[in-house]
C-alpha cells in the first residue's frame, strides 16, 4: 500500500481517482486515495494518517484538485453494544461532495 504525503498534495493540482473519508467518532476524519495505480492512505508531515476534523476541512484541503470519485464510509463500535446485530463485514460507501459551499 503507498502512502501519500499531504506536503506532496497540498501545492499541485493533482488528479485523484478515488477518495474515501473513513468517519470515526469524534468528528475524526482519515483519507484513502487512488492516484492512478497507487492507493493508501493520507499522511501528514509526521509520518502518521492525517486527521480532518469536519467535511468542509476536507474539501478545502483537495479544492485544487480534481477528484473523479468521492466517498464516506462511517465506521461505529456501537451497534453491538445497543442490541443491533453484528454490522456486516462491508461498509457501505456513500457518496461524498467535494463541492465548497458557496
């Protein structure tokens, strides 16, 4: 899996194939690109997955590049907890804007 370096994002137009916001709890958001034959995950300048805070964060960090395919997968550890079944292996995939508001 390739890491993708945010420093290496952030200043050129690039041209992504896919990406997915994985959502955790507390408003904790990762992303997961596919740049052509390459995919993983988004890295900031300390080598550790970088962390968006909000929809609209992530959509002003890619506002220069032109993404082909958005999506959100949101990940909760508690359905098991609050009686509903086991969640299925495979998350759903909604689709996700990267359009700013205006």
């Amino acid at each position: 899996m390739q890491k993708f370096y945010f420093r290496d994002i952030e200043d050129t137009p690039t041209v992504i194939d896919y990406l997915e916001v994985q959502s955790y709890e507390m408003n904790v958001y990762l992303v997961y690109l596919s740049i052509g034959k390459q995919s993983g995950m988004l890295y900031d300048s300390k080598d550790k997955p970088m962390r968006f805070f909000s929809a609209g964060h992530i959509r002003e960090a890619f506002a220069h590049c032109h993404v082909h395919k958005a999506v959100m997968k949101h990940d909760t550890p508690y359905d098991e907890m609050i009686g509903n079944p086991p969640k299925s292996e495979e998350q759903m995939a909604l689709p996700f804007s990267m359009q700013l508001p205006y």
